[in-house]
C-alpha cells in the first residue's frame, strides 16, 4: 500500500480506518505517515492527522516520540484546523513526556480558553489539561477555572466536557491527591 495514494484516494472514515489498520503500530509506516502530516498540500495534512488519531486510539505511544513536532505545528499557525484538533486529541491518551509537558499545558490551555477555536479542539484541550492536573494537583484549581466556564457555552459539547472535567478532578481533590 502506498499511504500517500490512499490518503488522496478517497476522504471518509471507512478510508482513514483502512490506513490506520495497515499501519497498525509499525514504526516505519507510522514515520511515513508522519512525514505526510507535514506535507505543503493541506488536503495531505488533514487527512494524515485523521489517520495519526485513528493510530494514537489503538497504539496510544506511538505518537509519544513525535508529541514535542505536533504541539509546535499546531502552535504555530497550522495549514487546517485538523491539525490542532488531531494533535489535542492524541494527548488525551498518549503518555505525555515530562519533558513536553509544560507545552502540552500551555498548548492546550491557549486553546481551551480561545472562543476562536473549534468546539472540538477546545473540548479535547480541557480533556488534556485534566490529565496533567491530575499528575499535578496543584494545577486543579486552574483547570477548574476553564471547565466552569465552559458552563456559560451554548455549545451543549463544551457544556458536557466542562461537568466532566469538574466532576473528574472534584473527585480527585475529596481524596486529596
């Protein structure tokens, strides 16, 4: 299979699925499709990302090597949307690097707090700023602050990841951890 072809082939999840199974957690395969992701054609971009987030919800680590480039592209003026929202969406079940922490935080807090953003992008942003709070308590309060105001969306998805948030870490402060 050649993964560029098949990205430009067709655009639909049956697609996505199909090279995110091809891959599955080869790293050589995983590499090329990652070259793609940063391709001058954004139609490449964006439907690479898809199958970089259909890969990370299988083999989660596989995106860990390559996590400090993606939150660079997505900060840095990306070509689509696709970018930010794959690069926020595969933090939230990667093992965040220590060494990339203190971006992903800064990352996904600009976008989470940005009304300018997708729904999306800003919903997996609070997801990804929950995880490393609960790693870092003392971060909770801050992160709190975002969920409580994604209470004021009208947007019934960020009113949803909101409570969520707040449940998940209110629980983690009743145990004091």
């Amino acid at each position: 299979m050649h993964i560029r072809e098949e990205i430009l082939r067709k655009h639909s999840k049956s697609q996505a699925v199909l090279v995110s199974a091809y891959i599955g957690n080869d790293l050589k395969r995983f590499e090329e499709l990652v070259d793609l992701f940063f391709d001058e054609d954004v139609r490449i971009v964006q439907r690479s990302g898809w199958i970089i987030s259909h890969c990370a919800d299988n083999y989660p680590d596989i995106v860990v090597p390559y996590l400090a480039r993606f939150i660079d592209y997505a900060k840095n003026n990306p070509p689509h949307v696709a970018v930010k929202r794959n690069v926020v969406r595969v933090m939230q079940k990667c093992t965040i690097p220590e060494v990339v922490e203190g971006s992903a935080y800064d990352l996904c807090w600009a976008f989470s707090n940005s009304t300018k953003e997708d729904i999306a992008v800003r919903a997996f942003a609070l997801r990804v700023l929950a995880r490393i709070a609960e790693k870092y308590p003392e971060l909770c309060d801050e992160v709190l602050s975002v969920a409580d105001g994604f209470a004021l969306s009208e947007s019934k998805g960020l009113l949803s990841c909101g409570r969520n948030v707040a449940a998940q870490l209110g629980k983690m402060k009743k145990r004091g951890k």
